[in-house]
C-alpha cells in the first residue's frame, strides 16, 4: 500500500533530550516536508526536501534539523526540544514540488516536551 | 497570507448534498485552486482541484465561478464520515511561475460537521 510512515504515534520527553521522528516513503517520491499543526494555527511549514541531499526552512524551522540521505526518508530531528515544541506533526510526500494532487500526508505525531 | 476565505463551520444532514463555498477573489488566470480534508488529528487528504471548467471524481464535485473568485465543493450523499476540516487551497504562488507545495497554506478551514 502506498503510503507515508511516521514513527512514534505518540511521545512524550523531556527538555533537552534529543529526539528523531522517522518519515518514510513507498512511493519514489522527491518532495519531502514537515508540518506542525496547533490550534488556531493551521498547518505550518517546517522543513522541505525536492530531492535527495536538497532541503530548505519552511515557515517555522527554528529548533527543527532534518536531513535527506536517500529518497525515501526524511526524519525531523530536535536537537533540544522545548515546551513551545509540544505540537501534532505530519510528514508528507509527494512525486515532486508541484505534485500537489499526490500529495500524501503520514498519519501523525503527537509530541509533548514536558 | 492565505489567498482564500472560507465559512469557519457548517452542519449538513446526512444523506444531504454538502455545499462548501470558498472566496478566492484575487486569484489570478492560471492558478488552480485545490481542496483538501482533513479528519479529526489525521493527516490531510487530496480530495480535488480545478482550474476554471467544473471538476468531477469519486469523492466529490467542484463547481468554479465563471470569473473564478469563487469556487463551491459538493459532497453528494454526505455521511458521518465525512465530517473534518475543509481546506479550500490557492498557491502561494501559481505552479507555471515556481510556485509548489511549499507554498500551499492549510488555513483554518470549514469545519464540516454532518449530523444524523
């Protein structure tokens, strides 16, 4: 089944502690991103990747790191989380940068930085 | 800064057509609007997009004014599952000029609530 994969589901940390969220992709899709979601807020831009060893900030990269070492992951890294990180997190892919018609989002993290 | 309006909420009957209008008034000739839903903390769907003729597929209809700047998505027979947030979507910038989805904005939406 084509989809997108997130893992954890759900977290719960602590401050400071590092932390990865893993997306991955079984579509061959190039474009990559990250989105946070709060309430009363909408979807925010994190990160984005067009390919492989290609990424960019979206709206909110601050506090975030990700890579693109091969096309079908991309995880989104916190070095230091903070409260303020606390958010439900979506991956999503699709073939290329104007695929939006394809564009597939994972099923989401809820993380919580207490 | 989202380039479209949307109602913030709406009740359908089930079984009902649900009719979700969205205001893109300052859209411009070559850009397409795209619409999007998302159930309760999943992750956003694709349902569909259009430029200026009407469009239809398995999950619903889309009916563009002639002038464009506004556009109604149909939900023929709505049932309990479709409840979620709408998102009625217009690139930040169009996609012949760079634009992509690093650009598309998921405002705040129509939350769509069907009863029974």
């Amino acid at each position: 089944e084509a989809q997108v994969t997130q893992n954890p589901r759900y977290l719960i940390t602590v401050t400071g502690k590092k932390l990865t969220v893993t997306c991955s992709q079984n579509m061959n899709h190039e474009y990559m991103s990250w989105y946070r979601q709060d309430p009363g807020l909408g979807l925010r831009q994190i990160y984005y990747s067009m390919n492989v060893e290609v990424t960019d900030k979206g709206d909110v990269p601050e506090g975030y790191k990700v890579s693109r070492k091969e096309k079908r992951n991309f995880p989104l890294i916190l070095e230091s989380p903070s409260p303020n990180q606390t958010s439900l997190y979506f991956c999503a892919s699709s073939l290329s940068r104007t695929g939006l018609k394809n564009y597939t989002f994972g099923s989401g993290t809820r993380l919580t930085v207490v | 800064d989202a380039k479209t309006t949307q109602p913030t909420s709406m009740d359908c009957a089930e079984g009902r057509a649900a009719n979700l209008p969205c205001n893109h008034s300052t859209i411009s000739g070559n850009e397409y609007v795209y619409w999007y839903r998302q159930i309760h903390s999943q992750g956003p769907q694709y349902i569909i997009h259009g430029l200026k003729n009407n469009e239809t597929n398995e999950m619903a209809s889309l009916i563009i004014t002639e002038d464009r700047k506004s556009s109604t998505l149909i939900l023929p027979h709505a049932t309990l599952r479709d409840t979620a947030v709408y998102y009625c979507i217009v690139p930040l910038r169009p996609l012949y000029s760079g634009g992509g989805a690093d650009g598309l904005t998921f405002g705040k939406g129509t939350h769509l609530i069907i009863q029974p």
